[in-house]
C-alpha cells in the first residue's frame, strides 16, 4: 500500500469500479491512480505535455507506469485529445511507438496511463540532465535518430487511416531502459484518410517545430511531420534548443534552423 503524503484517498461518486477492458486497454479505477501517484504528489512530477501533466508512479503489482493528468480537460480541446490519444494509440503498435496500458474517466478527470520510461526524453537527456547522469553518445543518438524515424514511417506508411503526429519533438521521444526511442505524446496527432494529402486543421504544434506552410495556411500532411523530424535532427546533432531567447546575446537568430544555415553559409564560403 503506498503513503499518501497529504489528502485523503476517495472514490469518485459515479465512477464505475468494475475493470472493464477497450481491447487490451484496462480500465484504471480513480483510487488506483491516486495511491499510484501518492495523490499526484509535485515530487513525482516527470514532464508535461500539451494538455497536462505526466507522473511517475507505481501499480499494486510494483510495476512503474507514467501516468498522464489532462489539466486543461474542460478547457476547449481538452476532451478531443483525450479521445484522440486512446482511439490513436489503440490502432498503432510499433517497437518505436508509446504503448498504452490503459485509462481513467471520472466526471471531472481525465488520465492516460502508460509505461515508464526510465530514461525520460531525448531533451532531458540532450539539456537537462543532473550530476552524476549519463548522457547521449553518437552511436545512442544515431540509434535515436533511426528508432524516431522508423516510428513516423509506421504512422505516415502503415496505418489506414494515416496518421500525422503533428508535435514531433526532443520532448516527445521518450527512451526506455536501453534507450531506445518511442514517440508519444498523440494529443495532437490528426487522422487522415489514405486517399487525402493533407488536412486543414487549427495550426498547433510547437512553434519552433511548425513547418512553414503549415503555419501559413493550416494544411498539415506527413510533410510537416518530416520538417519536425529535421529540427528534432538539429537538436539531436548539436543538443541545442529549437528555440532559445539566449542567443539573441551573440546573435539575430532564435531558431537553430535559422541558427545551423547561417553556420552552413559560413562553412561552405571558407571551404
């Protein structure tokens, strides 16, 4: 049994407690989720998504999950990327893609729960690291580089219909125990028609990994995806940020992309 470190553990009035399973999903109750979280203690805190937080925590069976809270549920979009994150994930399964074990609904919450990843993200491992960490070596980000690759061509290529990430990113390349790459973070991610090349969508994403025409007239297709995995790409070869304000000191340019062509330019007159 865990220790909750402050409020009292409740079952939410309503919720059905009856484990029922959406093909190998598996239902989570409200009170499993809690003692898993100790009540979504701030130490447990592993990262946040565009839609809410994400949690460390640990099943009756010992088993380490992450567990993801949707903060801004009632907010609009809110309920759509939780069912667009299900309904996705359910469909594609690949070595290079987050699993999903299972879910929580209540009248008020929102939660996604899937498999810890020890080694956290490809950011956290480029720019956040603590003492004593290991870092990204060239054969690790190669590997990387291939896994998150593979992982999109499975999306854009293999599923019916294809899908479109639409936030691919340092962040959300997640690394398990032998940091091997799975894309996650679906709440973004958009289903389109095989026979379709392309869909017109509010522009979201990340800003610094937003291609060009997508931000100009809405169309987004695997095209887009492809300009995130080349920035993703930049981060991985330099660990630096897609967008960082503190370059602005030495330089014009907060976008590494813009960043890397003027290095390039400089390179290929000297040479």
């Amino acid at each position: 049994m865990h220790k909750l470190t402050h409020d009292v553990v409740v079952d939410v009035t309503g919720e059905d407690e009856c484990k029922i399973s959406f093909g190998q999903l598996r239902r989570f109750s409200w009170r499993e989720i809690q003692l898993a979280t100790d009540n979504f203690d701030e130490s447990n805190i592993i990262g946040q998504g565009g839609f809410g937080r994400v949690y460390k925590g640990v099943l009756s069976d010992n088993v380490k999950v992450a567990v993801k809270r949707l903060t801004d549920y009632n907010s609009p979009g809110g309920e759509a990327a939780f069912l667009r994150e299900v309904q996705l994930i359910s469909v594609a399964v690949h070595k290079n893609l987050l699993r999903l074990i299972g879910f929580c609904t209540t009248s008020s919450e929102r939660i996604l729960v899937y498999p810890f990843m020890k080694n956290l993200s490809v950011a956290y491992r480029l720019r956040d690291l603590k003492p004593g960490e290991k870092g990204l070596d060239w054969s690790t980000r190669k590997r990387i580089a291939f896994g998150a690759a593979h992982g999109l061509e499975y999306l854009h290529e293999h599923c019916n219909p294809k899908i479109i990430h639409r936030d691919l990113k340092a962040a959300n390349i997640l690394l398990d125990d032998n940091f091997e790459p799975v894309l996650g973070d679906f709440g973004l991610a958009k289903l389109v028609d095989t026979k379709s090349t392309h869909v017109t969508t509010q522009v979201r994403g990340t800003m610094s990994h937003i291609a060009p025409e997508y931000l100009s007239t809405g169309k987004s297709s695997e095209k887009t995806d492809v300009f995130g995995y080349g920035i993703t790409l930049l981060e991985l070869v330099t660990g630096q940020r897609a967008i960082d304000f503190a370059r602005l000191e030495e330089e014009e340019d907060v976008l590494l992309l813009d960043h890397c062509y003027k290095r390039y330019l400089i390179w290929a007159k000297e040479t």
